[in-house]
C-alpha cells in the first residue's frame, strides 16, 4: 500500500476557465422551446429569471469561459479539493482495481453545489440583484445558495421539498444560519403551492412543484431572480472544475481513468466530473466508460421517456428535451432527497442519446450498504446521494475482480453525510426500505407530457 493516498494541487493550479461541452458535440442538442409559441427561447425569454451574464453561458459554445477572479478568491475556501486513492477500499473488496474518489465534501456547505452557487451569486449581485428564489431537495443546493448569498450580500428564499423538509432539519438550520429563508414546498405562499395543497393537503412534495413555486416568486417580484442548482448548462458548466482538477491530480498520481462513475439527479455533479474527460475523447483522445447511477425509485435515464416537457409541474418554465418521468411525476420519499428531479439534465440527456454514456439504476438500500462499506474503510461517511456513485464504483471495481483487469476507476465523492444521520440511523435500525414509484402514476406523467410539432 502506498504511503501517499491524497493528491493535492497547489492554488495556482487550480483551473481559470470553465468547460464548455458545447464546443466539441458531434450534434448540437434540440433547442430549448417557448411553450406558447414552439421557437426557440431567446435573452428576452430568460431575462425575468436570469442575469444576462448567465443567459449568455447558457447558450455559448466557446469551448473555454473564464472564472471571474472574486469567484475564485472564494472558491479558494476550500479548492482544489482532494483526489484519494481508496487503497483501504480497494483491498477491502480485494480488486485489482485502483479507485479514486474526488472529495467535493470539503466545501463550506459539504456538497458540490457551492461550485455553481458562488458564480451564480456573484452574477446577480454583479447584476444588482438582491434576492434570490430557488428550490431544493435534500438541502444541500439550498444550502449552498445561502452560502453564496452571505457572501454577496443577496437575500435568499429556498422552497425545500416537504418530505426532505421534514427529514433533514439540520440542512434547513444551515441554510437559516447562512441567512436563507427556508419554506415548506408545496406552500400556501404561491399560486401553485396552493394549487397543490387544494388537491392534496399532505403532499409530500417534489422537485417539479418546488421549482414552480421559486420560479413563481422570481417571475412576479421585479426585485428576485431565480437560482438553480442543477439541470441548466450553466449550472453544468460551472461544476466542470470538478472534473479539470481531477485530471491534473491524476496525472500527479501517475494514473488516466479508464471508468468514471457518477450519481446523477439532475446531472451536475455527474457532469462536472464526467465533461472534461469526455470532451477530450471527442476531440480524440482516448475513450474512457462513463456511468451514470440514478436511483431506481426516480429513473429518468433508465425508465424516463426522451422528450420536450417542462421542468416544473406547474408548467411555469420553457420546454426542454430530456429524459423525464413527466412533470407531475412525484417520486416516493427515499432518503437521497437530491436525486428526486423529475427530468436529467438536457445535455447529460443529449449525451446519452449519442451513446456516449451509460446509465444503471439502484435501490436505496444497496447504496446504503456501500455507503457503510466506504465509511468503514476510507473514514467518510458519505450522503445519501453520493452513496449512488460509491455503490456504482463498488460494482465497477467488482466486475474487475471477476475478470482479473487491473482498471482506474474515478468517482465524484459529491458531499458528506453528516446532516443525513437519520437516514443511517434507519437503515442500521433495519427501517430503511426500497421505495417503488407507482407505475400507473408514471403512466398518468408520461401520457400528459406536451405535444411538439416535429
């Protein structure tokens, strides 16, 4: 066993400029579509919710966008973050596998997400915006965005889904220490919350509805705008330092990923791992195996349909093609709160309609058996949606016992866990089930999602 498990670059390694997949697609992705009129969004269309600093990245295919100094003065808090070699792991499983984990949990907020909630603060205070709308799931976008709003000076609202709201309230008292202001969703303070609660006083809550009601507040107050943590290619965009710091480590460990897993929700962290390295192959490097791991009780990869839908249930957003359950999909309450969206991401969507990744579904609690597994061994106990990619490496570096291939595996150890205990202490206690979506519900989502002409 090496004696040096963990590569660390210095500050000034750290990358000044964000990837742009865009650049090198073989096919440009199907545009974003206005629902009243079938054409294509414009600025105009996205100016109520977004400054037009982010408008532009969301739309640019300049293969290299520059991160703006102040935002890398702050990310310097906490990056780079680290590449670990999992040798403990590894010889645990008795693999001829080398596994690397990239560990995102060392930021303020223990997630990956102030990757894109510092840039996205930064804009809209740059913009002269001073309050932010946003939704979240297990809390840990909304924390990030709080996070990021301390830091500019902007005043946060995060609609958390009731079910998480409920479930994790250590993330709702970080995000309040940050400064946000954390509701229940769905909500008697919008339109659509309510329109909900009328049909269904005790509904749990989902993605869909907390991003109609964000999206609601951002749309009817001149003085908000709307933040998201994920899905958008901005937010994509964003998290690809993730990726660029993990190849420059890897070089240091002398090592080049032949897999590289992830636990996608919405995409951004399976994204800003994944882009770098696939969009050196596409510019002819060498291919590598990229592995998408979702939850089998929300599978928009593995059992959504590639199509245009909304991404929000009150069909208050443009229209985007993606793989999705259908916007009124409500997910069963499983404990990996961020991986409950309705839809992937466009792109990561994109992507695997070119074949140029895969994708695998698993219950919760085979992802909780290898997130104890990881702990007992590499010491970090891991959140419930990163325990996606650890069980996906686990079975990577498994595969490579059985067929006796000495691979690099790379996965995006995406945050901590230490605001889920309670999801640990169920699953120890024997009270953590696997949850199935209801495939009539699904039926019902998918047979209402809009019609586009050809």
């Amino acid at each position: 066993m090496s004696a040096q498990t963990k590569f660390m670059l210095d500050e000034s390694r750290m990358p000044t400029h964000w990837y742009n997949i865009a650049a090198d697609l073989p096919v440009a992705p199907p545009p974003v579509l206005h629902p009243a009129t079938m054409k294509p969004v414009g600025p105009d269309d996205l100016a109520p919710l977004f400054p037009i600093e982010l408008i532009l990245q969301e739309v640019s295919t300049e293969r290299e966008v520059p991160i703006p100094e102040p935002v890398r003065e702050v990310f310097r808090l906490w990056r780079p973050s680290p590449l670990v070699r999992a040798h403990r792991l590894e010889k645990a499983l008795g693999t001829p596998a080398r596994i690397y984990y990239k560990y995102e949990g060392v930021s303020p907020a223990g997630s990956h997400k102030p990757n894109t909630a510092v840039p996205q603060a930064w804009y809209n205070a740059q913009a002269g915006i001073r309050k932010l709308a946003t939704e979240t799931g297990a809390g840990q976008w909304g924390s990030a965005l709080a996070f990021g709003g301390a830091l500019f000076g902007i005043e946060v609202t995060v609609f958390q889904v009731r079910v998480s709201y409920d479930q994790k309230p250590y993330r709702r008292a970080l995000m309040e220490t940050y400064g946000a202001r954390c509701i229940a969703s769905p909500s008697n303070e919008t339109n659509s919350g309510r329109a909900v609660l009328a049909k269904d006083p005790r509904h749990p809550g989902s993605l869909g509805i907390a991003i109609s009601e964000a999206v609601e507040v951002a749309a009817t107050h001149d003085d908000t705008k709307y933040s998201l943590g994920s899905v958008l290619n901005h937010v994509l965009l964003h998290q690809t330092i993730v990726g660029q710091e993990a190849m420059l480590q890897l070089e240091m460990a002398g090592d080049d990923p032949d897999v590289i897993v992830g636990c996608t929700g919405g995409g951004s962290n399976f994204a800003g791992m994944s882009f770098p390295f696939i969009g050196q192959q596409l510019r002819g490097g060498r291919k590598r195996r990229i592995v998408a791991i979702e939850p089998a009780a929300c599978p928009s990869l593995t059992r959504g349909k590639y199509a245009y839908d909304f991404g929000d249930t009150a069909h208050l957003t443009p229209l985007a093609k993606m793989h999705t359950l259908g916007s009124t999909f409500t997910p069963p309450g499983f404990h990996a709160g961020g991986l409950r969206y309705h839809g992937m991401a466009p792109m990561v969507s994109h992507l695997s309609e070119l074949g140029l990744i895969e994708a695998r579904a698993y219950q919760q609690t085979q992802c909780f058996e290898a997130g104890v597994l990881f702990a007992r061994n590499e010491g970090i106990v891991p959140a419930p949606e990163a325990n996606h990619a650890v069980k996906g490496a686990i079975d990577e570096a498994l595969r490579c016992k059985r067929e006796g291939r000495s691979e690099v595996i790379l996965f995006n150890l995406c945050g901590h866990g230490h605001f889920d205990m309670s999801a640990y202490t169920n699953y120890m206690a024997g009270n953590l089930s696997d949850q199935s979506y209801d495939e009539e519900e699904l039926a019902m989502a998918l047979a209402g999602l809009p019609s586009v002409p050809a």
